[in-house]
C-alpha cells in the first residue's frame, strides 16, 4: 500500500510538473509569436511611412543654428567663404558623372580596413553609391542619418548603401561606433575614386586658414598629411549592370539627393 502511495504521489507531481510545463510553454510561445507580429509590424511601418526629409533636417538644423547664434564669423571670413564657393562653381559647372555613364569601378578600404569592390557589390543588387566630405560636415552627417533612416526602404528594392569620403578609416570608424551606421564607409585616400566621379577638388588655402581660424579644424587631421581635398557631395544610383542610373552633384555642399529620389530612382529600375 505504501508503495503504491508513493508511485501516486509520484505520478501526481509529475503531472502537475507537466502542466506547469505546458502553461510555460503555451506562455514563452505566445510572446514570441506577439514579438514576431510586432516586429513585422515595425518592418511594415518602416517601408510604408514617408522616407525621412533631408531638406527638413537641413531647415530644422540652421533654425537651431539661428536662434543659438551659431558661429561668429566676420564680414571677411565670409567674403573668403563666398569667393571659395563661387570660385568652386565656376570651376566645376557641371560636377559629377552623368547618368548612362558606366560607373568606374574600384576597391577601396572601408573602416575597418577590408577592401570593397563596387562591382562585386553590384553583383548583389543596386548600389547608392555617396560620396560626402567627412565626419567634421554637419550637413553630411546630416545626410548620413537620413540614408540610415531610408535604409528599409532602399533594401525592399535589394539595394545597399555605400559611401566613399576622403577621410581616414580611423575617423570613418568613429562615426560608425558613434552614429551606428550600417553601411559601408570607404576612404578614398589616394583621390582616385573622387577624380574618376568628376567630384574632386583642393580646398583653397584661404579657406583651410579660415577653418582652422574659425572652427579649430585642420582637414589634414582628417585625411592625413597635406591632403587639404575634398569631394563635392554627390550621389549615384548604379544598376546591375553598372549604369548611373540616377545622379546628383551641386558644388553648394548644402543640397544633397533627397532619400525620396533615390527611391524613385530605384523603383524605376
């Protein structure tokens, strides 16, 4: 008889152990599947909501930079800055590589020094192919979070983003850590690449003695020595096969392609 209580009671806990089991189970399950539903939701939103507005960050940033003061500059230190700039639109009219021009290729080093070829890329899908000034431009970082934040939308057509700066990897790989940036952040330290896309040109030296006077900053600390370089910030849509099929470029390092046109763009491939 005892024996018998003991397998009942055996039997018993067991059971009981098997149903709190089973509850745990049905519970662990039913959040996963509630934080799948979730996450594909977000997924939906991302590529369904409006892609983020450059031109809107760019209108919110100088608004902020107004009502703070912003920098104090001279009546002659803008006099150099509008010479520079107008000096770089007569020089370069007409920047940039146009679209149905065959995309020159390369292999350049990204942050954390592996080489990136652009046709191998391509072989994947699409390219955005950016080139931007550095982590110092606050209009390119500006950019920079708003490729980020078009990322979803960019993938739904199986394009990646990749962007070439003048910069050193070590400083490109800062701005990955800092900004979590996924993307692909190449240095052209050579200039090649910038010269290839029509979008290279040497600071002139009234200019790099105003930044460094004005704004504590010395290009050189940024792309290593003597390069006072810079791209003007230009943007390429590149199919499969290597075509431009979309451009930007403006010599006013304001304007950029808006995440919108790119998407355009990719839609029309």
């Amino acid at each position: 008889m005892e024996i018998n209580i003991s397998l009942a009671r055996s039997y018993a806990s067991a059971h009981a152990d098997t149903e709190r089991f089973t509850v745990k189970s049905s519970l662990t399950f039913l959040l996963l599947s509630a934080i799948l539903v979730f996450s594909n939701s977000l997924t939906a939103a991302d590529t369904t909501a409006a892609p983020p507005s450059y031109a809107d960050s760019v209108a919110a940033y100088q608004g902020k930079q107004a009502g703070s003061g912003g920098p104090r500059i001279s009546a002659a230190d803008r006099e150099i800055m509008a010479r520079a700039k107008q000096g770089l639109a007569e020089h370069m009219p007409d920047p940039g590589l146009k679209v149905g021009t065959k995309a020159p290729d390369f292999t350049l080093a990204n942050a954390f020094g592996k080489p990136v070829n652009l046709y191998a890329q391509l072989a994947k899908g699409p390219v955005i192919l950016s080139f931007y000034r550095g982590a110092w431009c606050p209009f390119c970082n500006l950019q920079l979070r708003g490729l980020r934040d078009a990322l979803p939308h960019f993938e739904r057509h199986q394009a990646q983003l990749i962007t070439i700066t003048p910069q050193l990897p070590d400083r490109s790989l800062k701005q990955v850590k800092m900004d979590g940036y996924p993307f692909e952040i190449l240095s052209d330290q050579d200039s090649e690449i910038m010269k290839a896309y029509a979008l290279y040109f040497e600071v002139p030296e009234s200019l790099n003695d105003l930044y460094q006077r004005n704004f504590a900053l010395d290009l050189a600390d940024y792309n290593g020595p003597g390069r006072y370089v810079l791209p003007v910030p230009g943007t390429f849509v590149i199919d499969t096969h290597g075509t431009i099929r979309a451009a930007f470029a403006d010599t006013d390092h304001t304007k950029r392609m808006e995440p919108a046109d790119i998407i355009t763009a990719l839609e029309n491939l």
